[in-house]
C-alpha cells in the first residue's frame, strides 16, 4: 500500500497560469471611471441647479436631496481615487518631491 501524501485532493493538477493583464484592460477602467466620474458631476451640478432659487440665487433643499448630493460626491471622490490609481500616480504627499541639491564645486587651493 503507498502512504498517503497530502490531504488526498488531486495532486497531479498543475495550477492554471493567470492570464497576462492586457494594457487595453487599463485604458478602458481608466475610460469608465472618468466616465462615471463625470456622471457624478453632471448630476450633482442638476441637483444644484434645481435647488437654486431663481429670484435669490440661494441653495435650498430638503434632506433627502443633501442625501443624494452627499452620496454624489462620495461616488466622485471614490472615482478620482481610482483615476489616481489607475494612472500610477502616488497619494498628494507622497508625489512632492525634494528640490534638487546641486553639487557645489570644491574650493580651490591656493597656488
């Protein structure tokens, strides 16, 4: 009898290579979060303009409409942050860069 190695599952199956991200995959999240991003815009800026009253050109809503607003730019935010990622780009803080130290010439000796 051959002891047994394992747990028992199948060990002969060789896993499943993962299939190679295509550079299409990225440029078409990239599309459809700037899509869905300015979506988000458009309709808060509806939402906006249908509060404004025409005569004082102030914002009144009722609290189901600053719910819809609040989650509009909830969803806004959440699209930037992935146009962020998807371009490569670091958080804010980690982009700044350090100015450039430039290599002072050593003095010269004296003749």
């Amino acid at each position: 009898m051959e002891p047994k190695v394992g747990n028992g599952v199948n060990q002969h199956c060789e896993p499943t290579p993962a299939t190679p991200k295509s550079k299409h995959a990225g440029i078409q999240q990239r599309n459809q979060a700037a899509a869905l991003q300015r979506f988000a815009y458009d309709a808060a800026m509806s939402l906006r303009q249908t509060c404004t009253d025409k005569e004082t050109g102030k914002v009144a809503m009722d609290v189901k409409t600053a719910v819809a607003v609040q989650k509009l730019i909830g969803a806004w935010d959440t699209a930037a942050d992935r146009l962020r990622v998807l371009r490569g780009r670091g958080l804010p803080a980690s982009e700044r860069r350090k100015p450039r130290s430039f290599a002072q010439p050593e003095p010269l000796e004296p003749v």
